[in-house]
C-alpha cells in the first residue's frame, strides 16, 4: 500500500519557491541564504529573473519537513531588510494548475476528409457496426484501453470524508499513474453522493464507456457491497484497489519475505491490525497463499466469535479467522507472532511487541505516512520489515499492482477480475526480483523497476483465459 495518510499530515515536507528582490550589494545574497537557513529551509537553486544595477530578482527553490517550517521561512523571508518579499509559490500546487491530466486526440484532424471519417459522414458506418455487435466497442472505441476511476471522497488517503471535489487531485494523480505506468487511459470520476444504490446506479450508467472500473477511496462498509455489485451486474473488471491492491502487493511482498526468514506460509501465526478494507482483503489472500492462522484485531483488541459489537467487516473475521478464540489486546495476541500486518494507525505497535513474536519476525506496517512502527525503531528486532513509505526499504506501494492487472484485463478483454488473476499478479509481483537477489532489505520490486508491468499484465492474462473470463485468447492479442 500504503496510500493512507493522517490527515493534516505533511511528513514528507514542502518544495516551493520564494521570489525575492535583492538589494544589489555585496553581502545581499549570503545574508538572504543564511536567514533561509537558520529558519529551517534546505535551498536547492537559486535562479536570477532579472537584474539591474540597483537590484536583482531571485528565485529560491526551498524545500522544509513540514508546514511549521515552511511558514518559519516564509517569515524570516518578509522580515529581511536586505531584500523585498515578492510572491511565494508552493510547487506542489504549481503542478496541480488546471488539473494534471488532459485529454489528446489519437488521429489527426488536418483536413476534410479527416473530419468526414472523424465525425460525419464517415462515423455513421462505425455506430452501425457497434450497434450490430456491441463487443465490437473494444475494438472501435476508447473502451478498449480506458478505466473510470471512481470515488465518492469519503475515505481519501486516510484524510477521511472530505467530498468529491477535494478528492479529485487524488483521482487525477491515480489516472496519471495508470498512463505512466501501464499505458492505460483512466478518468477520474467524482461522484457527489454517499447513496450505496445511487452509486451502483450511475456506475453501471457510465459503463458502456469504460472496459474497466477502479473504485478508489470509498469507506467501508459501503466499499464491499458497491463491489460486489458491480462486480455481480457489470461485464467489465471492477476493482477496489484500496482492499485488493493492497493485499496483492503485500501478498508480493510476504512470498519474498518467507523466503528470506525460511518459513512456510501453513506454519505461520499471523496478527492483523486493522480490520477494514484493505485487511479483509490482505486477509483473504493470505488464506489462500495457505496461510491457516490469522487474527484480526481493532482498537479494542483480538476480533473472535461472540464478541459484541461487530460490523459486517469485523464479523468476517469472527468467522474465517481466530481459530483458537485468542482474545486480548494486540500486545498480547502478538506472542509468537511470525507476522505482523498493520494497516491500521501509527506507532500501535512497540519494541516489547516485536520481542513477543516469533523467531525472525515479518513485520508490514503499512500506515502512511508514519506506520505502526517505524523501521529505525524495529529493524534490531525482526527479520524483514517493510512500510508503505518511500524513503524506507521495502515498500508496499499499490501502484505495483494495478497499472499491470488492468494492463492485462484490458488486453485480453478479461469481464471481471477471479481470486486467480490477483494472485498471479502477486507471484509476477514477487518474481520480479530473482530469488538470488532476495535480501532482508529487497523484498519488494522498486515502482519504477520497468519489468513490473509486464510481467503482471502477462501473469494476469494468462489466468484470466485459464479462469475462463477472458473474450480474447492468446492469438487473437498477438495478432494485434
């Protein structure tokens, strides 16, 4: 995973830039940096715009650890006797600027008869064609490589509920990963309803457009039944990458780690923190990599049947996991732990916990931006650690999953996405490091490691045709 963060959260800081006009004086410049500085910024240019013989204008580019820091320096920069404070602008928001994707044409549009075959005339003959044989749309249309990318904004990045128009820089960002990284055309799609049934209803709407459906930051419970819908009503891929990618990428992640640490998924005593979506998903598939022994917990303790209080989520776990009936805190259902998966809150998780677990422990803390534990904290402790954080080895990150799963549903026109796909996806996940190359700290491929995708697409692909739901089998892909 883990794209979850704290809301109001900035860990990885702030870049900017700073437009300054300098007296121009000996001295001015050092005295300008040296205030940046002392304020906490970190210059990484400086850029001149323009100069005369009285002044000149400067561009700082400043990067901070947080929002504190940043208005420190934004202060000490107003406060300068040396220089004039001109504008402040954060690069963040910069790239954002009238959104981060568009919208390009494929064929070109020079001359009439371009337009006649773009539109009318020409187009007439091709809408005939689909409407004699509707599959013909994956060939004809953008449908064949084009996934909505659908939320309700009630569960954005760990931010909570903020709504459709504040969760549309999130949906822009995914559809960007999808063309960078899989070559697949997405859309973000806000919907402004929180209605499970109003949902369902525009989804299924809007699908005569799409060949797939990527549901994104939409809260549990709601989130299990809107897929499971579609999923039933809908002949294209729907996919809820906040449970599923999740569970693939960290399913990746513990085929490579039982390999380091020399142990059997059957053999394991599994605790999981966080008993939501993307948990019931990483749950699931655990059980079927064989893993037999898992308890869930909440911040109330170990989940087990009988306990009160409990949702349709929590009551999953009631009944496929916990067979012993541990009950307790996490700090005590931990004991003898082999693995531990956090996709929960920061810092629940203690050095005295890892001390409780197994020989060599696992352990996924996946919270972001600051997970369960953080890895400086652990590493003395356990056998493989991974987060769902950049700057840390091991990172559980969703976008080497989905790319690559809608990247082969979409090549062999795949209507729905089995257990089987995701689980291949997992292995091509996992197999991306040779297992020569497995080390305590490289278990999980970089995102950026260009083999991922297709090894995925592939893996997906060929368990799709073998599943029996894919319209386009081998030769016929090929022949493209």
């Amino acid at each position: 995973m883990s794209t979850m963060q704290n809301p109001g959260q900035e860990s990885l800081g702030t870049n900017f830039i700073i437009r300054l006009k300098l007296r121009n004086q000996i001295g001015a410049l050092a005295s300008v940096t040296r205030a940046i500085a002392d304020a906490g910024g970190d210059i990484g240019a400086i850029d001149l715009v323009r100069s005369t013989k009285e002044e000149n204008v400067r561009d700082f580019s400043i990067a901070t650890e947080n929002a504190e820091v940043t208005q420190s320096v934004l202060d000490a920069s107003r406060a300068l006797e040396i220089a004039d404070f001109v504008h402040y602008s954060d690069r963040t928001f910069l790239m954002h600027l009238g959104g981060k994707i568009e919208v390009t044409n494929r064929a070109p549009l020079k001359t009439r008869d371009d337009l006649s075959m773009a539109y009318t005339p020409g187009v007439a003959r091709v809408c005939m064609a689909i409407h004699k044989d509707p599959q013909s749309a994956f060939n004809l249309t953008i449908k064949k490589n084009t996934v909505a990318v659908v939320s309700d904004g009630t569960a954005v990045l760990g931010l909570g509920d903020i709504g459709p128009a504040a969760a549309m820089p999130v949906m822009e960002g995914k559809a960007m990963l999808f063309k960078h990284f899989g070559d697949v055309d997405a859309f973000p799609i806000c919907l402004d309803t929180k209605d499970t049934e109003e949902i369902i209803k525009i989804v299924k709407a809007l699908a005569p457009t799409f060949g797939g459906v990527n549901l994104e930051d939409i809260s549990a419970p709601r989130c299990f039944e809107i897929e499971s819908r579609l999923k039933a009503e809908l002949d294209i891929p729907v996919f809820h990458d906040d449970q599923h990618g999740t569970a693939v990428v960290s399913t990746a992640a513990l085929i490579n780690a039982l390999k380091v640490v020399n142990k059997k998924a059957e053999d394991l005593k599994v605790v999981v923190m966080g008993a939501g979506a993307a948990g019931t998903a990483c749950s699931k598939m655990m059980m079927l990599l064989g893993v037999e022994n898992i308890i869930g917990c909440d911040r109330q303790g170990a989940i087990y049947q009988g306990r009160d209080g409990l949702n349709d989520a929590k009551q999953w776990f009631a009944e496929n996991t916990n067979k012993d009936r541990e009950k307790g805190s996490l700090s005590e259902v931990i004991s003898g732990a082999d693995l531990f998966v956090g996709v929960s809150a920061p810092g629940v998780l203690t050095v005295d916990d890892l001390k409780k677990m197994a020989r060599d422990p696992i352990v996924f803390a996946m919270a972001n931006p600051v997970p369960e534990i953080m890895p400086d904290i652990a590493l003395p402790h356990v056998g493989v650690m991974a987060t769902g954080r950049s700057d840390f080895p091991n990172q559980i990150n969703n976008v080497l999953c989905f790319p690559g799963i809608f990247r082969g549903a979409l090549d062999c026109l795949a209507h729905t996405i089995t257990e089987n796909m995701k689980m291949a996806a997992a292995e091509a996940i996992a197999n991306a490091i040779p297992e020569t190359h497995l080390l305590p700290d490289y278990i999980i491929p970089s995102v950026f490691d260009p083999s991922v995708v297709p090894l995925v697409a592939q893996a997906v692909a060929q368990a799709a045709r073998a599943d029996g739901v894919a319209r386009k089998g081998m030769s016929e892909e090929d022949e493209e």
